[in-house]
C-alpha cells in the first residue's frame, strides 16, 4: 500500500461519548504503523474533551500536541491548537499562547461553535496559520474570504467542491464520506472541481476506522497520481509551508505496544467504521 499522510488526527479523550472514546500519541503510533500511516497533523479532541478545570484543561491538552510534535518530530511535524469561546478573552489569550509558546501553527474548532470563534481564527490568520473549523457551508465562505492570510482544512462534501472551490487558501479533505453515511466518493469528479492538487487524506482518529477509506482510495476508479496526491504528496506541501525542513520518513512509524487487535480497532456492531477504543479501558 502506497505512504499515507492524515490532516485530521485527535489526540485526547472525548468523554461525553458513550463510551469514552480517545488516544494519546503512543496509541496513535501503533495504529499507524500497522496502516502504512508515515506523518500527520494533530490537533486535541475539539468536542467533549474534559474542560472542568476550565482553561487549565485546554491549555494542558494543546500542550500534549506540543509534547507528541517535539518527541517525535517525523510523526508529528505540525500540530493545532484547541480553541474554547466560552472563555472570551482568556481563550484568545490561548490560542496566542499555544501558537507563540508551544509552535502550534494553527487552531482546530468544531460544530456547535459558528461565529463566536472569529476572534480565534484572526489569532491563526495573524500568524499565517492553519484552521480545521469542521465547517463546509456558507460561513465557511465568509471566513475564507475575510481571512486570506489562513489556510483553512474543509471537508470535501459535494457543496464544498461546488461553492468553496474559487479560495485558493482552502484545502479538501477525503474523509469518511462526502455526504453522510453510506455516500460514495467520485475523486475524478472531486479532482475536477477543486485540482487534483488540493485533495487531502483525513482519518478523523480517534473516532473513525479510516482503513475503510483507504481501501476505498487503494480501489479508486482513477489514476495512480490522483491516489497518491490524496493518499500523502498534496498535504506534504501543506506540511512544508509550515516546516520547511520536514521530509517524509523513510517507513512508518514503529509501533511502541503490540494491542490485541480487538482492543485497538474495537468498533460499534451496528457501525463498524466507528471506533470505540478509550485510553484508559
């Protein structure tokens, strides 16, 4: 199977779930390394993520993405930042801290959050930073226009391809699916809207069991250019821009435990691409 390169990996607990559902980076590796994943970049669990101790918990879970891109750079070249709005000032203050202090290059937010996190997002665009909104819509519209100076992470649904496609600071994630369970992925026609250029492969851990995507990808009815520009070639110059001194290792990583299988890749009988695995079970 060709190299793979995730733009959309979670490190931390999700604990409003049920079950619990996370993993820290050592977990992370030893998924990677029986997928044939060689680099990603990491953001913290931007929904349901501990949060009672208030911003100490957001500020020790961007600093945990910190830890895994300083220990093992090659893995973990670039990582994002957690952003919270219900702290107002203080989360600005944040985001400033967790992109100046820890070298997080960007900030990662999530559905239910809409405008209230603009502010956050002109702190990354400020610094020429990198967004993951998990947004695909007409704000998405808006906030790429307002903000030219950020490169924003969208997923590539069918009305992002046909609405987002004139930003050029946007890139298109192949993640699960395009439009909801059981949509299938056209990437020729992706490729034709947006540039075989910008697609981007997403696994979406610690929720998501993206080997179904990949054998989606692996058995694509398209060219061999088009595989490997989503699978790890386009986001590797999305990598670069932000560390220029970063080259794709040579092999993936080496796992640090051997799991069971049925511990790692545990999943939902009625879902079996969502994951169920916690850190702590």
């Amino acid at each position: 199977m060709r190299p793979y390169i995730c733009c959309h990996n979670h490190i931390g607990r999700t604990i409003n779930r049920v079950p619990t559902v996370g993993q820290n980076a050592q977990m992370c590796l030893s998924r990677f390394a029986e997928t044939n994943i060689y680099a990603t970049i990491s953001m913290p669990t931007a929904v349901g993520s501990p949060i009672a101790r208030g911003i100490q918990d957001i500020r020790e879970q961007n600093e945990a993405i910190a830890r895994a891109c300083k220990k093992f750079p090659d893995v973990f070249p670039i990582g994002m930042a957690l952003i919270e709005p219900r702290f107002g000032e203080l989360g600005i203050d944040e985001a400033e801290k967790a992109m100046d202090d820890l070298g997080l290059v960007g900030i990662a937010g999530h559905p239910p959050m809409k405008e209230e996190i603009l502010p956050m997002v002109e702190v990354a665009a400020a610094r020429n930073g990198l967004c993951n909104l998990h947004w695909h819509d007409s704000l998405m519209d808006r906030t790429a226009r307002t903000f030219p100076n950020a490169q924003f992470i969208v997923h590539a649904s069918t009305w992002a391809a046909e609405n987002l496609s004139q930003h050029d600071n946007i890139w298109f994630e192949v993640v699960q699916y395009p439009d909801g369970r059981n949509s299938t992925w056209d990437f020729k026609w992706f490729a034709d809207k947006v540039g075989r250029e910008r697609l981007i492969f997403g696994a979406d851990l610690p929720y998501y069991d993206y080997r179904f995507l990949q054998r989606v990808i692996e058995e694509a009815d398209c060219d061999d250019d088009l595989k490997d520009r989503i699978a790890y070639r386009n986001v590797m110059t999305l990598i670069k821009h932000y560390k220029p001194d970063w080259t794709l290792p040579t092999h993936p990583p080496q796992a640090p435990r051997v799991y069971d299988p049925d511990r790692l890749w545990a999943c939902n009988p009625d879902q079996t691409d969502r994951l169920t695995v916690d850190i702590l079970s």
